[in-house]
C-alpha cells in the first residue's frame, strides 16, 4: 500500500487500517500520521520498524516505537 492515504478509522467496527511502505517511500512523502495511527515501515526478512503519530509531526521527525533495523 502507498504511504499517502490508506489510514481508515471505523468507530462503529473498532478497525483501523494502518500505513505499511518502505522506507524510501516513508522519506519521501513524509506524511503527518493521525493520532495513535500506526505506521510501519517494512524491512527485509519480514522485518519492521513502527512509528505511531500525535496528529502534527511529520515521519520524518517522528521517533521510532519500535526499530529492527
């Protein structure tokens, strides 16, 4: 899925769908993640790092929850 737009919040079902791209693709758009709104970075082996975003700062300033690589 392409970074830019995918994130959907259902209240009524509880789901949310959440941003998965490499790490190019995460540089270069540098999109604001919702807040609480996941964003995975996809690594190689089945790796990942995860960011969670507040609503105002951009990916690229955001620290990383979560890094493996």
């Amino acid at each position: 899925m392409a970074v830019d737009g995918v994130f959907v919040l259902d209240e009524k079902q509880g789901k949310s769908y959440n941003r998965i791209d490499t790490a190019a693709s995460w540089r270069s758009v540098n999109p604001v993640l919702g807040a609480g709104e996941f964003g995975i970075e996809k690594l190689s082996g089945g790796k990942c790092n995860l960011k969670v975003g507040d609503g105002v700062t951009t990916w690229n300033s955001l620290p990383y929850l979560v890094k493996n690589g």
